[in-house]
C-alpha cells in the first residue's frame, strides 16, 4: 500500500487555505477515494459532493492539479507521485463550502435559451419524416452529464466572469442541439449573438479537451453556430432577403 500526498482547500465564501493530508491508497484508486477515504478518517466535516462515482453524474467536478476533472474519472496513477495532489472547488462558480460550489446559474441560463418548437407534421397522420444523417448530428450533444467542467475552463467565465453576458459553452452545445434538430424551426441566432455573447468566445478549444464525455463541442456545436449568427448578422446576400422579405 502507498502513501498519497493531498492538499485540499477547505473554507467558504469568506475564504480558506489548502489543508495537507497523507492518505493509504490501493492500486485502481481515483482521486474521490482518496478524498472520501480522508473524510472518513480525518476529516468528518469537509463538504465534497459526488454521487454515481461511475462519471454518468457530473457531481463530483473539482480542479486537480489546476485542472477542471471529474474526481472518480481521474486516476491516481495517471498523476506526478513525486508532488502532492491539490484538490480545489471550481473557480467558475461561488464558493459554499470546501469543494463544493453554488452551479445553480447554469440551470437558470438553460432557462433563457428558446425551447424546442417543433414543425408541422409531414403528413395527416401527424408524423415527420427525418433523414438518419440529421438525426445523427445532435446524438453527440445529447451525452452532456452538465458537469460543467467546460464552464469552469472557459477563460470568459472562469477570469472574465461575463455570466451576465455569456451562457458559456455547455449552453452552446444545448442551443446546437436544438438550433440543428431536423424538426425545429425556431430561430435563435439573434439571441445566440445578442442575449448569449458566443462572439466572446474565441475557439481555444479547451472546453471540448475537459470534456469527460468526448464531445466535440468546439468544432461541433460552436463553431456551426457562430457560422449561422455570421450568416445571419454580416452575409450581405441575407441582409438583402430579410429586407424584401421584411424581416
């Protein structure tokens, strides 16, 4: 059996420090059992939150080694042994105790983004028809645990703190999900460059490399967005339909 070394912070909204802890830990260990086994032992009130510790839930996001993760995904083994392990809340959202933070914002964005509306059916029978290629490119945005360790990473949120201007990247993989349903035919690329500011983010890609998930949410969900907002905002070609259209 080896030994670890930790420093967790602990504190609240008002402040804290890192705490160091030694912890035994097993071959196969993940940072949450370390972390759960020093609760156990010797820490009884550290607040930590997690839930399936099997990387379906999303609950456990923490920042290790200055890294946005998901604690029961990281593993032990795959971390430098020669330098203690940090284990801090995610700095992208208010602080309530020790590792957990307050995310409750990201359910209050989803809120703001307009919802599915769909079609008129293709037929009386009130069904649509759908082609296996459309319906294939939204599957991918559907795997979103909302551990929002894509939020946490983007540098609007986590150094610029535009959360009144910005729904950070997971919302943009739920506003492509329903701007690319083959079914939908709401319109929201006004919204998307005015209420939402997907022009701030400029595509460094770090959120699709946090993300446990493997979406591809630069390339596939924010960038065809901000092509359609362009399209829609600067094309001189659709400036001229909208006017004789009169929209």
């Amino acid at each position: 059996m080896k030994t670890a070394a930790f420093k967790i912070w602990r504190g609240d909204a008002s402040g804290g420090a890192f705490q160091d802890f030694q912890v035994d830990v097993k071959p196969g260990y993940v940072v949450l059992d370390a972390v759960r086994k020093i609760q156990a032992d010797e820490a009884h009130d550290m607040a930590v939150r997690w839930n399936c510790k099997a990387g379906r839930c999303g609950s456990c996001s923490a920042e290790v080694n200055g890294m946005p993760r998901l604690m029961c995904m990281t593993k032990l083994h795959d971390l430098p042994e020669d330098q203690p392990i940090t284990v801090e809340p995610l700095k992208a959202f208010p602080i309530v105790r020790d590792l957990v933070t307050d995310v409750s914002w990201n359910y209050e964005v989803k809120k703001r983004i307009k919802p599915f509306k769909p079609r008129a059916p293709d037929h009386e029978d009130g069904t649509w028809e759908m082609h296996q290629e459309d319906v294939d490119r939204v599957m991918e945005f559907r795997k979103c645990i909302e551990c929002f360790l894509c939020q946490d990473v983007c540098h609007v949120l986590r150094d610029h703190h535009k959360h009144e201007d910005f729904i950070g990247p997971r919302f943009f993989v739920y506003a492509a999900a329903l701007e690319m349903h083959p079914l939908d035919e709401e319109d929201r690329r006004d919204d998307l460059r005015q209420e939402h500011g997907i022009g701030y983010c400029n595509i460094t890609k770090c959120c699709t490399k946090v993300c446990p998930e493997g979406i591809t949410i630069t390339d596939n969900a924010i960038i065809p967005l901000k092509e359609r907002v362009v399209d829609r905002a600067y094309d001189p070609l659709a400036k001229l339909v909208q006017l004789v259209r009169g929209k």
